[in-house]
C-alpha cells in the first residue's frame, strides 16, 4: 500500500507523519533532524512511501540533498505554494 509523508523539518527534531493511500493517519512521532535518523524512522514507519515532502526552510536545502542521496522519494515546496494549494 502506497505511503505519503510530510515532515516539519527543525534544527534538532523533525516531526513525521506518514498517511497511507486512502489519507488515513498511520503514523505521528518525532525523529532528530539528522538524514540518517529520518532514513531509519521513515524505514520502519513508511517503507512504502511514494511522496516525502516537506516546506522550505534554513535547512531544507542540505536536507533535500542529502535523503536524495540515500535514495528517499523526496520534495521540497515552498512554504507561499502549499498555502495557496491548500486553500
């Protein structure tokens, strides 16, 4: 069953929450902002997940880069964009 993540993304701590494909919760904690931490974490919670997204900030630039190196489907929107999606 396809996964879909979004992640608040903090200088120390990232909050997850992971929704399968019908938009039902299946997962919300917090992990440390570290790619490795989060890789581990989304592995155990999501290991299907299609879509990992979260909003710019100080740190999604390095963030971005590096779960796309481990191999993480993930996307970095801007803050205004998913605001304006949303309404």
């Amino acid at each position: 069953m396809k996964q879909y993540v979004g992640l608040a993304v903090s200088q120390k701590k990232t909050s997850v929450s992971v929704v399968d494909e019908t938009g039902r919760p299946t997962y919300q904690g917090r992990g440390a902002s570290d790619p490795g931490a989060l890789a581990a974490l989304l592995g155990k919670t999501a290991p299907h997940a299609e879509r990992i997204g979260f909003e710019t900030g100080s740190t999604s630039s390095w963030l971005w880069h590096e779960l796309r190196r481990i191999g993480l489907p993930v996307v970095c929107i801007d803050a205004h964009h998913a605001l304006i999606v949303d309404e």
